[in-house]
C-alpha cells in the first residue's frame, strides 16, 4: 500500500486543482498544441477534465499491474527501485500537463514551447539514469530476442542505452532556441537514434557472443 501513497497524493492534487479552477475555467480549455506555442485542438472542459484526469487513472494501473505478467523475472520489477522511480517521473510530467492545461485556460501566459521540452528532456535523463539499474525483463527496456536471450547483451546494451537517453534529453533543452522548422527533427531524430542503435548494437554483441561460445 505504501508504494500507491505518492500517486493517490498526485491524483487528489490534480483533482483539487480542477475543482478549484473549474468554475472559472472558459467553456472551451487547450488540449494539444503545435511547436509554435499554439492551440491546435480546444475541448470542452468538462470532457477535457476526464480526459486528463483519466490518463492518470489508466496509466498507474497499467504501469503497476504489468510487471506481475512478466514470466522472467516474475514480478521483478514491482519490486525495482529504479522501476518506482521512473514510474513517478512519467507520472509527474502527467500531473504538470494538467497544471499546465488549467493556467493556460485561465489565462496565465505560459511558454509551453520553453517548458515541455525541458520537462520531457528532464524524463529522459530520469529513465536514462536508471535504465541500467533495470535487469532483463520481458516489459520494461531495450527488449530485443538478443538483449533477453543474454545477461551479458542486456547489461552492455543498457549501459549504452542510458547513456543515449540522457544526451537525447539534454538535446531536449536545445529545442526551445531552435527555429520552429528545425523542432520537429530535434524530436523525432534523436529519439529515433536512441532506440535504433541499442537495437543494432544487442544483435551484434550477441553475435560476437554466439562467436566466442562457438570457438570455445
């Protein structure tokens, strides 16, 4: 029970700031911006309510319950630190999504263009960090047939990958200074990248593995 206390603290948060906005919320609230700063799609703000509060209520069950599926490690990371964490991370940029969806309907000027970059870039360094804390299981990682099959590909990979997913969120801090065309393939690329080279690089580290067993 203890481990649920600090999303039941998040989601009273976030339901008492829409309660308290609520009556002065406009009709119609933001839901999704372009990487200019402006509102592509607006909702009405009871259904952008549920909608926001709603991700929070799927996403933490989901996170949670998957792991105890997990027929390798049988429950590990329920029990991983580093799991809980990365939980919590992706969790508060949710909670901050919300904040952010309330002041900006009331009015508040806020430079989502600065801010969410920053923040997404602050989650990758958090999953970077701990990503090779994480030991092979078949829900959370870089899964690939070589990265489960091996120990040893597993760790390495991991260890590159963490270190990708934190230059990839200091990459992150760049966007807000970039012309608004260059943006999107800040975004994509890296991300991009991040996930393509721990894959290509698991398959060749456990073909060099395959090698030396076979030579044994």
């Amino acid at each position: 029970m203890r481990k649920h206390l600090p999303f039941i603290f998040l989601l009273i948060a976030t339901l008492i700031m829409w309660i308290i906005a609520y009556p002065n919320l406009p009709n119609q609230i933001p839901m999704q911006w372009g990487t200019d700063g402006s509102v592509n799609w607006t909702a009405p703000k009871l259904l952008g309510m549920l909608v926001n509060v709603g991700i929070l209520l799927v996403i933490y069950p989901i996170l949670v319950l998957s792991p105890k599926l997990d027929p390798k490690r049988k429950g590990y990371l329920y029990t991983s630190k580093a799991y809980w964490i990365i939980i919590y991370a992706v969790l508060g940029l949710l909670v901050f999504v919300n904040a952010f969806v309330i002041f900006q309907s009331l009015g508040f000027d806020l430079n989502i263009e600065l801010v969410i970059p920053i923040l997404v870039g602050i989650l990758f360094i958090i999953i970077g960090n701990y990503m090779q804390t994480v030991k092979a299981n078949w829900f959370m990682g870089i899964r690939t047939p070589w990265t489960l099959s091996s120990e040893t590909v597993w760790r390495k990979t991991h260890r590159l990958g963490s270190k990708l997913f934190m230059i990839c969120g200091l990459l992150f801090f760049l966007i807000p200074f970039l012309p608004v065309d260059l943006m999107v393939y800040m975004i994509v690329i890296p991300a991009i990248l991040a996930g393509l080279i721990p894959t290509v690089y698991s398959y060749v580290l456990y073909r060099r593995e395959q090698k030396e067993d076979s030579n044994d």
